[in-house]
C-alpha cells in the first residue's frame, strides 16, 4: 500500500471533522427524543470523532514537515556540491551562470514557496553539472 501524503491525509481529516458536524448536530437536533444512553454513546463517538479527525490532520502536517526537512537536507547536499564544483570552474561565464543559480536559490528559500524552491535548486543543479536531487541530496 502507497504511503499517505499530506493531501491526502489533510482531505481524509476534513471528511471526518465533516461527519463529527453531521454526528453532533443528529445529537442536538434529536436531543430530546434520544434516550440518555444513546445521547451518551452519540457525544462519545462525536468526541472521538473529533479528536481521530484531528490526530490525522495532526498526522499531515508531520508528513509535510518530514518532506521539508528531506528538502533541507537535499538542498543543502546540493549547494555543498556546487560548492565544490565551483571551485574547478575555469570560465568566467560558467561561474556567472552558476553564481546566478545561486543567487535564484536564495532568494527562492524565504518564499517558503516548495514549487519554487525545488525549481530553483534544479536550475542550480543543471548550471553546476552536479549529480543531486533537492529533495534526497
């Protein structure tokens, strides 16, 4: 079975947090015709409804933090080739090009804009002719 993505496990917590709405509001609206144990057993399950809702969507953000912090990593193995690569290049244009790369990276990483991010770091990785991915180094 496929790993789940941040998506889907931001969709999948809407949906319950969605049914916890529909449960509570069956709870409220019914309210007087429920029997005390089945208001009991409805605002239980509402509750752990809610909070399963939550822990999932809790669930997504770690998967983007652990993507972000595999970007980190990546991006930072990269830069350290170029580093490197840089250092051997023997043309002036070839160090602009490379330099410019640069200069789009940095400037892409306060954005916090992933897209751009990984855009810039492959440019940056084909100007250097370095061997990288920006998300697994």
């Amino acid at each position: 079975m496929a790993k789940i993505t941040s998506a889907d496990a931001f969709a999948l917590g809407k949906s319950f947090l969605d049914a916890h709405d529909v449960v509570h509001a069956y709870y409220l609206d019914n309210w007087k015709r429920l029997k005390k144990a089945d208001r009991e057993r409805l605002q239980s399950v509402a509750v752990t409804l809610y909070q399963n809702a939550s822990d999932v969507i809790t669930h997504g953000v770690g998967i983007v933090i652990d993507d972000l912090q595999a970007s980190v990593a990546g991006l930072t193995s990269v830069t350290r080739k170029v580093e490197r690569a840089l250092k051997n290049i023997n043309t002036v244009k070839k160090v602009i090009e490379v330099a410019t790369a640069l200069v789009g990276l940095a400037a892409a990483i306060p954005t916090g804009n992933i897209g751009t991010i990984v855009e810039a770091g492959k440019k940056l990785i084909a100007a250097a002719g370095v061997q990288g991915d920006v998300k697994n180094g």
